[in-house]
C-alpha cells in the first residue's frame, strides 16, 4: 500500500475533462495541492451549505504590505488549513512581499502529509490592492474632469 493512499482521489480543480470526456479527476499529492487552494481561495461565506469554510485572505486585500499584514496572514492561513485540511499538518507559514512587485504577498506553506514522512512546501501567490491609485491614473482622472 502506498504511504499516500488514504489521500484518496476527487475531482480535479479547476473542473475539466479527461481525454476520454469524462470528470478529470486528481490523486495523491495534486488533489492534496488542489485542496489547499481551494481553501486558501475560498472565502467564508461563499459556499451556502457550509459558511465557515475557507480562509479569511481577502479581509487582507486593502492592507498594506507590511509586517503586520504578513503576521496576520500567516495566522489566517494556518488556522484555516488546520481546520479544513485534515490530511496535513502544517509546520510552518511564512509571508514574504515579492520584490519584484510590492502588492504581492508570496505565502510559503511547510506541511507533512500526515501518516508519512513527506515533507512539502507550496507557494501561494496572494495579491493587494495598493492603498493609493498610481499617480498616472490619477492624473488622467483629473484630466477627464
């Protein structure tokens, strides 16, 4: 029996089809991956049958990319995977502002498959708006009047 079996097998995300025409469907690690997007992606509130589910990220949209946004973050993120993704255990979450662009927070997610050794990290890109419009747009805004 393989380590990662009891992961079991769901429908791919995002929904497609196979080459056959039929429900493209994911196992083992994907379906672990995909799960964690999936909540990561999902705010409280979306789903009728289940208002609780999912990760509070877009409370953070407007905040500034700062340390503070980061800690919190990082907490929101844990709290939700720990509760809505029983097949892992998450070791650590770190938030970091991409240097290339300061409205992109980049959360790294350290996680052991539970039943086994498999250690793993996935990157999930989160975006902010910035708190204040570009100056070009505004000037252009300004022109308009």
């Amino acid at each position: 029996m393989d380590t990662t079996d009891f992961i079991g097998t769901g429908w791919n995300w995002p929904l497609g089809t196979d080459a056959t025409g039929a429900i493209a469907m994911a196992s083992g690690v994907s379906e672990l991956e995909q799960a964690i997007y999936l909540i990561l992606s999902t705010s409280p509130g979306e789903r009728p049958m289940r208002p609780e589910f999912g990760c509070r990220l877009a409370d953070f949209i407007f905040a500034n990319a700062d340390a503070t946004t980061a800690g919190l973050v990082a907490h929101e993120v844990r709290v939700a995977l720990t509760r809505w993704e029983p097949r892992i255990a998450v070791e650590d979450v770190t938030v970091t502002i991409a240097t290339d662009d300061p409205s992109t927070l980049l959360i790294d997610i350290s996680y052991r498959i539970l039943h086994s050794y498999d250690r793993r990290n996935l990157v999930f890109p989160f975006y902010l708006i910035p708190e204040h419009e570009p100056e070009g747009l505004l000037q252009s805004e300004d022109a308009a009047s």
